[in-house]
C-alpha cells in the first residue's frame, strides 16, 4: 500500500519550529524516544485493530526534502541552519512496532521512534495521520464483523462515503485486512489482487421499462453475479416476485443457479427478509440467497439477528468509511537517551488516565498454554527478564488493582521495523494480514469480543516497571 504523495510537509508548523530551537540549543545529536498509543477504544468496544504500519514504512523511506520545501520553510522563519540541516535529510532512527491486523489495546505503545530528537519530532503528525484513519476503518470493520454470523459474508460498500479518495481506498484495504469477505472499491480491491465485488444500484432499474426486464437484462448479462435489487418499487409485492420470475426464465433456459439472490436496500429488513426468504423458497429457489445494506451497524446487525431475519450476506459502508467514534493515537515522549543511558520522562495529569507511561519499553502478550487466549498485555522496562512460571501484573492506573497469572506463554508484541534508518521488516501480503487478524481475534476471549460491556482486557505492568512509573510520579510532583 504506497503512500502517493511526498508528505515531507505533513506536520504541524510547531514540529519544525521546536526542531529548530533543538538545534539552535544544541540537541542535534540528543536521541528521544516517542510512544504512539491510545486512551479509548472508539465506541465502548473491547479491542482496537492495528493498522497503518504499512503507510508510516512507506513515509519513512521516501522522506526528503525539495528544494522548494525549502523555500516554503523559509518563509516560516526557520534559520538558515535549519535549513541546512535538511538539504540531505534521510531518517537514521529506530522504529519498532506491532505488526498490522494485531489486536490492540489502550495504553501500550504500538509504535515507538528512537531517533535524534530533530527526527523523531518532526515525523509526529504525518505518523499520526497515517495511524489513527487506518486503525478507525479496521478496528469499525471488526466491530461489524464480530456482530455478524460466521456464517455471513460481510461486503464494504464505503467508498462513496470516505473523507476524500485515499481515505476511500484505506477504507477498503483495512476491512479487507480486519476480515471482510471483499469489497466493491475496483481501485483498492486491484491494488492486492483481489476481485472486486458489485451487484446494482437503484438507477439500473429505473433505466428500463420495467422492474422485470431491469432484472432479466442483467441476469442474462451476470448469470454467475445474480444478485438483484428488489427495492426500487415494493421489495414484497414487485421486487421479490419480479426475481423469481426472473430465476424461473434463468431455470427455463437451463441458465446456472448457482449465484443467484436478491438485495434489500430499504425498509424493515428484518420484516422483508423473512417474508423474501419465504417466498423464494416456496417458488423452489431456496439457493438465492439475501443480501441487506442500508447504514448496517453493529447495533443494528444484533437487532436483525435478534428478530431471526434471514440474510446471507450484508453490504456495509458507512459504518466503516466514517464509524461513530475517533481512535485519539498520540504520540508521547517518554525518554531521552544521553550518553547511551536511558533516562525516563513523563507527562503527569489531573486526569490519572492521561499520565504517560514513561520509559524505553518492551510490551509482550501473555498467553494460557492450556486454552490459547490472551491473558493480558505487559509494559516492562526494556531489557528487563519477565518470570516465565508465576507473574504479578499490575494496573498500569490503578496501582491498588493487581492479580497473579500463571502457565503463560509470552510473546513480545513489537517487531523491529527500522534499524539505523534501514527498513529490516518484511511487508506481509494483505493476505497474510488478514489471515494473522483473524488468527489473533481468535485469541481473545468472546467477552473481549462482544458488542456491548465487553471485558476489559488487562494492559499492566510488571512489578518493576510499576515501581518505576510510582517513583516517577512522586518525584514529578515533588517538583512542582
């Protein structure tokens, strides 16, 4: 997934301004490190979906600056030396993450920057933007899909409701990944080989003198593709009887059956799709099956199921183009290295959620060897030897709240992406994505998964790595 555009200039005017000033202080050669997490889980669910890795390796790669860059920085105000400074500029930092399509949770670092602290504060909002857009329409997809039957196929229909056309296309590419069966975006679904699906709009069947011969024409045009709109006029009394007049002729001229259904895009759909699945299979096509769109969410999608409305397939978009809900990634500075000795920082709060967890860390996933899921998600200091039989984890905010875990496997969730400013990480297929995804969200526990009051999955600390952040707070508040 490449980035089509230079986005040397995707930062906010302050970046380079405080850039600036590190090199007029002389902290050019000062190393920093930054952590990009989130606070909030968008609408109340149990996980979030790692996504955007693949863009911020792109971003890294290509980044440089133009001669007119240069000038445009100029008349900023930025110095002469400054300037300079970024004639040859090429990222020479570290970068470590969790992979993308990996389930995540509030408060652990998905990505961390180690770097000369002029890089490693210029790259926040281009990373930023190219994090939180992604996380939003996989972690939305998934939030569809675990509402849906296993059984059903989820479609992403969003395109046409994105913020602008890449959003368009990351829409696509990320619900692909988070598990959605195909999409209809031709551009995206090109980009990783995949076939685009389609069926009709409402206009196709306006076009012809009737509802029946809009079907008939592109039933003989898509016999493998049959899937017809059955709710431009009356879904019961016109649509469902015009299709199966239409599946009789396909039966009549020995045509094949075997992809062929109907879309209800309007209406009560639980109240329509029971009575279509009713009538088709009294005309003898119990094989067509039903699809159902119209702004599907995953309120929705239980309601339906709720009420035993009969589906096999559903077309979602805007609930994963534009989901309710923002992730909120941010990107904190939690240490500086001097002289090859890493010194912790923190950023305190009257909001105990927002006080950053500071230090170089290493973030593993804790896994019952007897069951498979995921236990929780441990912050230590990095470096630090976890126990491999018993461990005391503790609330990464809540220092009263701790519990003992016992027979884990632990596997750290970070990857190292970029090492001396080289890209040492193999890009997985979108494939391979989507089949990790899948494979890990079958990891967490169902009540992590469920729509409404999931579990709260625990991101804790190891007992040192809670000594340190207590004694960081204290020493923080002493100062002030």
């Amino acid at each position: 997934m490449k980035n089509p555009r230079n986005y040397s200039l995707l930062t906010d005017a302050y970046e380079f301004m405080m850039a600036d000033a590190y090199l007029e202080s002389g902290k050019k050669d000062l190393t920093a490190v930054f952590d990009v997490f989130f606070r909030k889980i968008p609408n109340q669910g149990g996980y979030a979906v790692m996504a955007g890795l693949d863009k911020v390796i792109a971003y890294l790669k290509e980044l440089h600056f133009t001669e007119e860059d240069l000038e445009y920085l100029r008349s900023l105000g930025l110095s002469e030396a400054y300037r300079n400074y970024l004639k040859d500029f090429r990222f020479s930092g570290n970068v470590y993450a969790v992979p993308d399509g990996t389930p995540v949770f509030p408060n652990e670092p998905l990505l961390t920057v180690e770097a000369p602290i002029l890089e490693a504060q210029i790259v926040e909002t281009a990373i930023l933007s190219m994090i939180n857009g992604p996380m939003e329409h996989a972690t939305a997809a998934r939030r569809i899909l675990d509402a849906t039957p296993d059984n059903v196929k989820v479609m992403e229909f969003g395109a046409r409701r994105a913020d602008g056309p890449e959003a368009a296309i990351d829409t696509s590419l990320y619900a692909l990944m988070a598990g959605c069966h195909g999409t209809s975006n031709i551009q995206a679904a090109s980009m990783v080989g995949v076939k685009a699906l389609g069926t009709m709009a409402h206009s196709f069947v306006e076009t012809f003198p009737s509802e029946y011969e809009a079907f008939l024409a592109f039933a003989k045009r898509y016999p493998d593709n049959c899937l017809l709109l059955v709710d431009t006029f009356d879904t019961v009394r016109s649509g469902v009887p015009n299709a199966i007049k239409v599946f009789q002729y396909m039966k009549d001229h020995e045509m094949p059956l075997d992809h062929i259904g109907i879309r209800i895009d309007s209406g009560d759909l639980a109240y329509l799709s029971k009575a279509a699945r009713k009538m088709l299979d009294e005309a003898g096509f119990p094989m067509a099956t039903i699809c159902l769109s119209n702004s599907l969410s995953a309120d929705v999608i239980l309601s339906l199921r709720l009420q035993d409305a009969a589906f096999n397939s559903l077309g979602v978009g805007d609930n994963i183009s534009k989901p309710e809900g923002r992730m909120g990634c941010v990107y904190k500075e939690v240490a500086i290295i001097e002289d090859g000795r890493v010194i912790p920082k923190i950023k305190l709060s009257n909001d105990t959620i927002k006080i950053v967890n500071p230090g170089f860390k290493s973030l593993y996933r804790a896994y019952d060897k007897d069951s498979g899921y995921a236990l929780a998600d441990i912050l230590c200091e990095r470096g630090e030897e976890l126990p491999k039989e018993k461990m005391l984890i503790t609330s990464l905010s809540e220092f009263h709240k701790a519990t003992t875990i016992r027979n884990y496997t632990l596997v750290p969730l970070q990857q190292e992406i970029f090492r001396n400013g080289e890209c040492v990480y193999e890009e997985p297929s979108l494939a391979e994505k989507k089949e990790h995804c899948l494979k890990e969200i079958d990891k967490l526990y169902p009540e992590v998964r469920r729509i409404f009051n999931p579990h709260e999955y625990y991101v804790d600390g190891s007992e040192a790595y809670i000594a340190l952040k207590k004694k960081m707070i204290e020493e923080a508040r002493k100062n002030v």
